[in-house]
C-alpha cells in the first residue's frame, strides 16, 4: 500500500509540474504542512515524494481535471485548498474535507454538501442557494455575503461562523441546527421546520 500510494503521489506531482510548465491555471491547491493523511482519497497536495515533505509550491488544475477528480466516488480531502471562484454547483461534495478551505465567490447553488466539513472555511460571497448543507460542520466558517438562500441547514453546525450580511431567506433548518449565541435565524429569513 505505501509503494502504491508512493507512486500515485509521484505521478500528482509530475502532473502539478506539468501543468505549470505549460501554464494551465485554473484551481490551486496549496501546500500545507499535513498533520493528517488523505482520508479514503488520494493526497491532493504538492507532495516531493522522493524528501517526502512538502515544497510549498502549488498544484493547479483545469477545470475539466477537477471535473474528473469530483467524478472519483471516494471522499475527497481537500483541506486548505483555494477553489475560490470556482464554479461546483450541482456537484456532489457529500462527505468531503474542506476545513480551512479558501471559497471565496465559488458556486456552490444545488450542490450537496451534506455531512461536509467545512470548518473554519472562508466561504465570502460564496452562492450556497438552494445547496444541501445538512449534517455539515460549518464551525468558525467565514459565510459573510453569503446567499444560503433555499439552503438546507438540518443538523449543521454553525457555532461560531460569521454570518454578516448572509442572505437565508427561504434556508430551512430543524431543531438540530446548531446556531451561534444571539444569531435569530428567523430574523435572517430562515424558516424552522419541526
């Protein structure tokens, strides 16, 4: 298994190469000093796999690679990745890691989030409507501007995650949402189903 996993991070970093040599930007992945292993999917990240550290450099994709990587039915791990501006509406995310992620202004309408982790994210301005955000931890997220207009927020947790000038009109939420002291989510729009 470490031989095989050995050799699929050497191909990503052949690949990450590859792609800056010949100028192709779309999504970069940065990275990070990794405390965790990917979890059930391949290490996206920049890794040397010959000092087996990381280099600091990026990892870029087109969109029709990422196209085939959100194909892939394992979880991905993408933790600390910058998919600002991205577009992955009506993508399938359902069990993803994408704590620390940067996705500002991404598009994100229809998608399924459910059971996500996008703990400490910086998600400003992002278009969550009509997404599925149930069972997700939102911890600590950065979902200022954010429309979660018609979003689904069952069972989320949004303790402590900056919702200024978030639009959640018409978002439903049960009495498992987990919401920060003094945040009225009626206030904002939103509507509580039992």
């Amino acid at each position: 298994m470490k031989a095989f996993r050995l050799a699929v991070d050497s191909a990503l970093f052949q690949i990450g190469r590859a792609l800056r040599a010949a100028g192709r930007v779309l999504i970069l992945f940065y990275a990070l000093p990794l405390a965790l292993p990917a979890w059930r999917g391949y290490n996206l990240f920049n890794i040397d796999p010959i000092l087996n550290s990381t280099k600091g450099e990026t990892m870029q994709f087109t969109q029709e690679e990422l196209d085939e990587l959100l194909k892939n039915p394992q979880t991905l791990n993408l933790a600390g990745a910058d998919l600002s501006k991205a577009d992955l509406s009506r993508t399938n995310l359902s069990g993803a890691y994408l704590n620390a992620a940067k996705l500002r202004y991404a598009i994100l309408t229809s998608a399924n989030l459910s059971d996500v982790n996008l703990s400490s994210a910086n998600l400003h301005g992002a278009n969550l409507s009509g997404a599925d955000l149930s069972d997700s931890n939102l911890r600590g997220a950065d979902l200022s501007g954010t429309k979660l207009n018609n979003a689904r927020l069952h069972y989320a947790d949004l303790i402590g995650a900056n919702l200024s000038g978030a639009d959640l009109s018409g978002a439903v939420y049960n009495a498992g949402t987990k919401w920060s002291d003094g945040f009225d989510p009626l206030a904002a729009g939103a509507i509580c189903e039992v």
